[in-house]
C-alpha cells in the first residue's frame, strides 16, 4: 500500500474510533490506563477540583479531563527592537479508555485544544531561529492532537493514527523541560527546514506511529506524517492559513521519521542515549544555483530542484551525580544532542546543543530544578555562498543561544520559572533595519508561570 494511502486509512481509523466514543458510555472496573485516573483528577494539580463530581462520573466511563494554563512575560535589550510582552496558552486534553466503555481492549483515545493568546516577543523583538519560548504562536483556538492507540502484546507494541504532532515523541532530550527557549524541544534545525516547521506544536499533521518496546530499556519508535500541514499554496503565516488545526490534509509527500533509545542504569546513574532520523520525500530547491548551475542570486531563478530531504540526530542524557537515597532520578546531568541535515536544500545544516541540570538540591525545596544550557544553530554553506554571491552587506553564519532557567515549585501543581536568555546574532548574523549594520545580540529577562487542574 502506498504511504499516501495508508494515511487516509490511518484518518479513517481515527474518525470511527471518534465516533464510537460519542455514543458508547458502557462502564468496566476502573483503572488508570490512558491516562484516565479512578477519580478522573490528574496526580499534580493545584487543587481537586470536581463540581458535581462530574470529573468522578466520567472516569467511571472511560473519559478523563484535565488542562492547564500557562502565562509569561519577556522584556529585552538588542534585538530588532527592545520592549516587552505577554502571552500564554489555556491547553484542555480529553483521554479515553475504551475498554471502560465496553469497546476495545488496550485501545486509548487522546485529543487536546488550545487557546493561544498575546504577543510574540521572538517575532516583534528579536528575530531570532531560535525562538525564545516554546509557547509562541499566532492567536488563535485550535485544535492540536486528536488519535487513538491501539495497545497488543502486553504493550511491546504501541499504534497510534490520527492527528499527530511529532514534537511530542521524536528528537527530544530529556531535559527539554527545564528551559523555556523552544530549540530544546523540537529544534531550530528541524523547524527552518521542514515545510511549515514541520509536525510540531501547534501544528499537528494526520500521521501513523508505531512504536515497539521489547523491554524497559530498549524502544523503537516509527512515525509517517502528511509532509505538510497546509500545503504550498499557503503564502503567508502557515499558522493562519490553518487558523483552526481542522485541515486534515493528506495529498502531501510523506514525512518519514524513525528512531531509537536505550536505557540505561536507571537505578543509580540513569542515562538515554537516543539516534535517529527523518525523511520528507517532497521537492526542495537547491539554495544557490538554479538548474543550469549558475547562482540564483545573478539570475533571478529558482533554485535546482532536488528530491527529498533528511535530516541525523544523536541525543545523550546523562545522570552524572545522584541525590543519595532518591527513589527518583535527581541531582546532578548533562544532556547533549547533535542534528545535521544536507547544506544543498536547507537553511540550516547543523545543530549542537549542551547543557547541565540541577534537580532535588536544596533539601527544603526537593522539587526545584535548574537548567543550564548552550545551543548552535549553524547557517548551512549554500545559504553562506547565496548571501555572498548577492553582494549584502553582511553573510549569514550562526545564530547561538545560552540559557538559564531555574523552576520553583510554588505547590503541587503550580510552577513559576524564572529565566534568562542571550542570543548571539539573532536570525544568524542579518542587516539591522538601517542596513548599515547587523541585529545587535538579544538579552531577555522573563518569567513563566503554569497552573494545572
């Protein structure tokens, strides 16, 4: 069967499993799977909340309710211009168990909305690759993930189809969740050169994932994607042109992404290591000649036409001291996680990134954590060779990014991040608005706050 016709059976998958679980409501035993708690109240919220005890009656069902609300500010200096904003996202996530509503077993339902809301400092001040929360995005209420999970063999194999985000299972290091900048999640690298950024937040795209776990330590995740979420006719914003999240597109070239992670001395120093890769099977063009082998930047042509692209990525997350007599896997890591895609048809061509991580240190406050880290975006050589060959002013090189950014567990549930961000050559080394100089580097103060229920 071809990729593309797999697809619209993965969607037509997910659309019946949807509709079976609006009009199924028969109740079994309760249990924790899928993520639906016997009290349908999530571990880690800020306070029990369940009005008529409607959260309890629907985890008797099957259903489990819950969300969030996340909120920061951001000022800075350098940039394209200095100031300050607000913005944050309201996140509501339904699960289902559908052996509790007296349908399959093993079989989960997942779908999760936003409501994204204020100003994007990266946009409006700084310009940067990088940007600096993993937050920022157009105003709008959207859908994101909407998927069922089929479960089998004692959960050594996992299939998921539906409306999927990438950014939620591939190319993550462990320690993404102690920075705010959004290049430690799904990276810089994966973003610029992906059509419209690629599966990722907050654009899902319809995709299958298989994912195989013969034993605690060892997992193989395989995912194929719709290899665009709105297609090139879109000329402007990708996320206008799909406001909603509602464009199930599926006439896309595939996006093909695979990877692999081990486990390791998860009882005294912990460690992951994670390889893998991906491949969009699409037409990119050639950064700086055209077909006839002379430079765009002369002739005014498109570039070479080229099929398919990829990107490698190696990740390793390392406990290296640990806090003695912890049942959990805190004190002292280091993370790192390298990502090279090909100069011809891309933007940017590598990606590095390092760090260290604090957790559990300051024995009256064991829930706080501090992450220190350092990331290279690097501009590939075709894209060096374009801005040379068009005689400006200035090359694009690198763009680079040191963070800070402690988390302060305010109560079970409700977290405040204090941070600090320095971009060096945002946007990669790029004239200023006069023309006559580059983009100073950026210096950003901010805060985040998140509340769950």
């Amino acid at each position: 069967m071809k990729i593309k016709h797999a697809l619209e059976h993965a969607g037509l998958m997910a659309a019946f499993a949807l509709a079976a679980l609006s009009v199924s409501r028969a109740a079994h035993a309760a249990d924790a799977e899928c993520g639906v708690t016997d009290s349908g109240i999530p571990d880690g919220v800020v306070a029990p909340i369940d009005v008529a005890h409607m959260r309890k009656s629907l985890a008797d069902v099957g259903i489990g309710i819950s969300g969030n609300y996340v909120g920061e500010t951001f000022a800075n200096t350098g940039g394209l211009k200095q100031g300050a904003t607000y913005d944050g996202v309201f996140e509501l996530d339904v699960n289902g168990n559908l052996k509790k509503m007296g349908l399959w077993k093993g079989l989960c339902f997942h779908a999760s909305s936003f409501q994204i809301h204020g100003n994007s400092i990266t946009e409006d001040n700084i310009g940067s690759l990088m940007p600096v929360t993993n937050l920022e995005a157009a105003d709008a209420t959207r859908l994101f993930e909407l998927w069922v999970e089929q479960h089998v063999f004692n959960d050594i194999l996992a299939v998921k189809v539906g409306q999927l985000a990438a950014d939620q299972e591939f190319i993550l290091s462990n320690s993404y969740s102690y920075f705010l900048n959004g290049t430690w999640g799904w990276p810089s690298i994966a973003a610029a050169d992906l059509p419209s950024s690629g599966p990722a937040y907050p654009l899902a795209m319809p995709g299958v994932r298989v994912a195989i776990k013969p034993n605690d330590q060892i997992r193989l995740r395989i995912g194929v994607f719709n290899g665009d979420p709105v297609g090139r006719n879109c000329t402007g914003d990708p996320q206008k042109c799909n406001d909603n999240g509602l464009d199930f597109r599926l006439d896309d070239p595939p996006l093909l992404m695979i990877e692999g992670s081990y486990k390791h001395n998860q009882e005294e120093l912990a460690g992951t290591i994670k390889v893998g890769g991906w491949n969009h099977f699409g037409t990119f063009e050639h950064q700086r000649f055209d077909s006839g082998g002379f430079p765009i930047a002369v002739t005014g042509n498109p570039g070479r036409p080229l099929d398919s692209d990829w990107g490698l990525y190696g990740i390793i997350d390392q406990l290296i001291w640990r806090l003695p007599n912890s049942d959990e896997a805190k004190g002292v890591g280091i993370f790192g996680r390298v990502v090279v895609a090909p100069s011809d048809r891309n933007l940017i061509d590598s990606y590095v990134e390092g760090g260290v991580t604090f957790s559990g240190m300051i024995p009256p406050r064991p829930d706080d954590s501090l992450g220190i880290g350092f990331a290279y975006t690097a501009i590939s050589n075709q894209v060096h060779g374009f801005d040379l060959d068009s005689g400006l002013p200035v090359a694009r090189t690198y763009e680079a990014l040191l963070e800070i950014c402690y988390t302060l567990q305010l109560r079970s549930g409700w977290t405040l991040q204090p941070d600090f961000q320095y971009i060096w050559q945002p946007g990669g080394n790029v004239p200023d608005d006069s023309g006559n100089g580059v983009v100073d580097d950026a210096v950003l103060l901010g805060a985040r706050t998140t509340v769950n229920f």
